[in-house]
C-alpha cells in the first residue's frame, strides 16, 4: 500500500486536533466541574437532566406556594381567633341581657355595645392580606365580602368557592376559606315559627260559643316560635308532620296535632299533653327535637280556682311548624315610585317545585302591565309570569307559589328584585342585629313583650354558641392544613435534596478519574507528536 506525503501529513493532523480536542473537553469538565457540556456527551444522562430539572423547578414552585399557603392560613387564623374573642363577648351580654331584673334602660346600653360589636366584626370579616385581598371572599377575592345595607342589614357579596394553589403534584389546597362557609352557613336553632293564637270555646256566662283571634289585651297564653334542639329528630320527625296545631282542652291539659290531623301528644315530653298554669317560669314543651315555652299570664283580676282556669285557657289553639322562607327585596335606584313590595310565601309546594333558587325580578311596562323574570336575567329571557293590576291598591302578584304585594301604582320602568332567604341558616352579623333590635324593644308592663325578649335572647345565645362552633371548625380545618403543610414541606425538602443529589451524580465532573483521563490524554498526544516528527523524516531515498 503506498501513501503520500500529503496523506500522512493530513491523517496526523486530524489524530492531533481530536487528541487536542479531547484535552480542552476534559479540562473543561475539571474547571467547570460539569461532565456533560452538550447532549452527544452522554445523550442518556442529558435526557434524565432534564427530566430532573423539570422536576426540580416544579418543586421550587411548590416551595413557593406552600409559603404563600402558610402565610394565607396563618393570616387567617389570627382573624378567627380574634372574631372568636368577640363572639365570646357577645354571649355573654346576651346572657346578661336575659337577666330579669334590668330595666329598658339597662338593655339598651347592652344593644348599644352590641350594635359596636357588630361594626368589629364587620371589619374583622372584610380582612385583607399581606396583597390587598379579602380573606373571606371567596375565590372571588377582589371583592369586599360584607356591607352594610341602608336598612342595618348585612350582605354576603362573595362567593361560596375558595382560592386554592397546587403544593403537590397530586395535592391542591384551598388557601382561605368564604365567609359563606365560616360566618353566614350556620344552622339556625329559630327555624321554626308559632301563629298568633285563636280561641274556640263557649262563654261561661253566655253560652255563646266564640271562635276566632284572640285580642293582644286578652291573651293569656302564649307559645314560643321554638328553638330546635336535636336536629336528628327534627329532620327525620318534625319535618314531615309540619304544620302541627297545640290546642288546650282544658287548663292543664294540650293536643298536638299534625298537618294530617292525628294526634301526636304522646311524643311531647314525658308529660303526656299536662302542663302547669301556675309555673312562674312557663312550661317547656320537648316535641320532635324541638324545645317551646308554654306560657299562662293571668290577669290581675282573674280567679286562679280550677273551674276558673278551664274557662279562662280552654280552647286557646297555636299552629306552628317550620318556617317558611322569607324575602329580601330590593328597590331599583331608578325607581321613580313611591311604590313598596314585600313578599311571602302562598303555596309551599308550588314555591319548592316552581319558583327559582336564585330569586326574581318584577319589571314594570306601565303602571299596571308587569313581567316577573328569573334571575340573573338575560337579554332575550322570557317571562315566567305576565299579567296586569287592577285599580285598587295595594294589589299582589302572584308567581312560582310567592305573593309579592305592591303597595301603591308603580310607574313605568319600575323594577323590584326578590332574592329568597332560607330560614335555615342565620348569619352571625344577623343573629347579632336580631337581638340588638330585641334589647331595643320597650317590654316593661307588657308580658306578650317580655315573653318575646325571653325567646329572642334563648335564640340569640343558641345561635351565637352555633356561630363560634362554625368558627372553631373552620380553625381546625386550617390547623390539619397547616399540618399538612408541615408534611409536604418536609417531604418537598426531601425531594429537592434527592434531586439535587441524582442530577450531581450525572452531571458533575468525577475529579479522579477526569485528572487521571487528562494525563493519559496528554501522554497520548505526546506519543503522537514524537511519532509523527519521526515518520515524517523518513524517505525512500534513504533505501535507495
């Protein structure tokens, strides 16, 4: 085989430059500590990098959220506890406003501290975090959760959802919780109602038998709206029979009745329908997990004998039962009206099958063509129910099982909106208000208003022990996060360390045996260098 000059020279070059080459990648890897410095340099090592960087990145983001979830939590916590606090307050001026002894006087002072009770509150609920969010709207955190309204009420005007951050690859965790969920979805103990009572008996005197109301200046006996105190039985019992009538047959004896007319007496209390009339503190009436105070107020000049009671108390009849929703309605500012609306309920099945969740709109076209709309309403949506007044006022509209009584001619453009209120949760600003404007009501030498203090009170303390077990829950709920946090925490450190640890095994530079590769390199190039200087002074004219 015969090679050029040029030849030898071109391969010795090229075994030069890859031998140099080599040298400057190891001695790249020595400085940089970096083994892999292009993806040809181990094309499976390289794919398994990235693969770890991505993961790497993705727990530094976890890192970062499951910050930003403790700091979130913690924020939050340190509100609940402070609004515990208040609410701890609050009970107990309930508690003191139920003391008999004090004067109207004293209970205003009471409502007094009550209403600044309310306004601490509010605050506390409308907290911000560290970046100008509301806690307690929701996911709609932009949003101040609570107003006041013109007429001292209060509106929830976040949503029912919650802000939430991946901090896991298959966790994600809610970071704030709503004020629908913590302060207005608490169980109301007042859900149930009593009607003014009616008397069926004949007169002593007279023999004329007389039915009817009983005027306010007459009433002798009085039952309370109810508290409901064992919520099993009231869902599983109560509910189906409601509503249920309690008549006295005599002056120690009552009936309870049910919707379908049979006698269910037996399961009052363990009295079997008897009661006392002369207890000083009333007679309370266990019925289907459901507490009410049977009361007798006897008139300075009534006779207490037996024979008299039965004349005076036989007869008296009470419905109560569950209590129907109520309506808040709101009057568009464009009204040019004078005209009011209130609203009730007419048809219980027709208001539960018919009538929309989220409330309607009644729009008026003239002064007595009207449309009622489901909300939230649509350009395009159709009415539900259309119809025209008639001249006399007040005159009531009738839709979805709902009586909504205008009160004088609306004019045209005039629009009303109902929104539905369950009465089977009570917000706690509510529950507050409810009692502040109890403690402001006159009730000295007026027993039917004394009564009605005694039952505003026993509801008030009831729902105020309902609202802070709502808030301890949700304290507790946002400790197992916490807990939580801690965990991943721990095992996110973990994983980082591991990753950082695996990506280090397969980049870095392996000194050892780098050094030792770098001087065989280096003893090879020169090697080659020798060789080449001596196969390049060789000649054929030195065999000639």
């Amino acid at each position: 085989m015969r090679l050029s000059t040029s030849q030898v020279f071109t391969s010795n070059v090229s075994g030069y430059q890859k031998g140099y080459s080599e040298i400057v990648k190891t001695q790249q890897q020595l400085s940089s500590g970096v083994r892999i410095q292009t993806p040809a340099d181990d094309p499976v090592g390289a794919a398994r990098l990235l693969q770890l960087e991505q993961q790497s990145s993705e727990l530094g983001q976890y890192s970062t959220n499951l910050t930003t979830a403790t700091n979130s939590l913690t924020q939050e916590e340190g509100v609940l506890t402070s609004v515990t606090n208040v609410l701890q307050r609050a009970r107990e001026l309930a508690v003191r406003a139920g003391n008999g002894s004090l004067s109207d006087n004293d209970r205003t002072s009471i409502s007094s501290e009550l209403e600044q009770i309310q306004t601490q509150l509010m605050n506390l609920m409308n907290s911000k975090d560290s970046s100008g969010q509301y806690l307690f709207s929701g996911s709609n955190s932009g949003t101040q959760p609570y107003i006041q309204n013109p007429d001292g009420t209060y509106t929830y005007q976040g949503d029912q959802g919650a802000l939430g951050l991946q901090v896991a690859s298959s966790t994600r965790m809610s970071i704030n919780d709503s004020g629908w969920s913590v302060f207005e979805n608490v169980t109301n103990a007042s859900r149930t109602y009593s009607d003014a009572p009616t008397r069926d008996y004949t007169d002593p005197d007279t023999g004329v038998a007389v039915t009817g109301p009983v005027a306010a200046g007459d009433q002798r006996v009085f039952l309370s709206q109810g508290l409901v105190q064992n919520d099993s039985k009231y869902n599983d019992s109560f509910r189906a029979g409601s509503p249920y009538t309690l008549e006295l047959v005599s002056s120690t004896q009552f009936r309870i009745t049910d919707s379908a007319g049979v006698d269910v007496t037996s399961e009052a209390s363990a009295t079997n329908g008897s009661f006392d009339p002369t207890a000083i503190d009333g007679n309370t009436v266990t019925f289907r997990g459901v507490s009410l105070e049977l009361d007798v107020a006897l008139k300075e000049n009534d006779n207490s004998a037996d024979s008299s009671l039965d004349n005076l108390l036989t007869g008296y009849s009470f419905d109560f039962g569950m209590a129907p929703d109520e309506f808040a309605v709101t009057r568009s500012a464009t009204n040019t009206s004078s005209a009011q609306m209130t609203a009730s309920v007419a048809n219980q099945n027709a208001y539960t099958t018919q009538f929309p969740a989220n409330g309607v709109i009644v729009q008026f076209s003239s002064a007595t063509a009207y449309s009622v709309y489901a909300q939230p309403m649509k350009a395009g949506d159709a009415a539900i129910s259309t119809g025209t007044l008639g001249a006399a006022f007040p005159q009531t509209i009738s839709a979805g099982g709902v009586d909504m009584t205008i009160s004088a001619v609306p004019a045209n453009g005039d629009q009303f909106t109902l929104q539905p209120k369950s009465q089977e949760t009570q917000g706690i600003l509510e529950t507050i208000s409810n009692l502040t404007a109890a403690l402001k009501t006159p009730t000295s030498g007026d027993t039917a208003a004394q009564l009605a203090l005694r039952d505003a009170v026993a509801s008030a303390i009831t729902n105020l022990d309902k609202g802070s077990n709502q808030v301890l829950a949700t304290q507790a709920s946002i400790g197992a996060r916490l807990n939580t946090i801690d965990v991943l925490s721990t095992e996110n450190e973990t994983l980082s360390i591991t990753n950082k640890s695996t990506q280090s095994d397969i980049r870095d530079t392996d000194m050892a045996a780098a050094t030792t590769q770098l001087v065989l390199q280096q003893t090879m190039l020169e090697a080659a260098q020798a060789s080449f200087i001596k196969i390049s002074q060789l000649s054929l004219f030195d065999k000639m």
